[in-house]
C-alpha cells in the first residue's frame, strides 16, 4: 500500500509540473537579418535578391544527387527534382 501512496504522489507531482510544459522552452534571439533585403527582399510578397543568381546544370552531378535522395528518402523522387 505504501509504494502504491509513493507511486501516486509522484505521479501527481509529475502531471502539476508539467502544466506549462514548453512555456519555457524557447530560444528568443534577435534577427540579425531583419530588414535585409538580400535575404528577405524588399516587401513580404517580394522575392529576395539572393533568389537572382542562376547556376549553370552540371549532369554529371546527378547520379551523386540521386544517391543521396536514396539514401535520405528511400528512393523516392520530388518533382522538384525532376525539373
């Protein structure tokens, strides 16, 4: 019956004090790129400028990039991939 009463009570204690669990649990940190426009571009619904630079295809690259989408994935392809 004792450690029935223990059981209980530590139980009890453990539900009261995980009430405002993840209330604490935040890492607010400055922005250090706000207003930038680079990263977030001129408005909200503007596209940033980093957007801008193009890359040339290199298709020898695609058997590796395939590799490790297998490997991450599973197997399985996007249709961003396919573009």
């Amino acid at each position: 019956m004792k450690v029935y009463k223990a059981f209980a009570f530590v139980a009890g204690m453990a539900l009261l004090s995980s009430c405002d669990y993840q209330k604490y649990n935040k890492k607010v940190s400055k922005d250090l790129n706000a207003g930038n426009e680079y990263v977030y571009g001129v408005s909200p619904d503007s596209l940033p400028r980093q957007m801008a630079n193009k890359y040339d295809a290199q298709p020898e690259l695609d058997s590796r990039v395939n590799a490790i989408r297998e490997k991450l994935y599973g197997g399985a392809t996007s249709a961003v991939a396919k573009q």
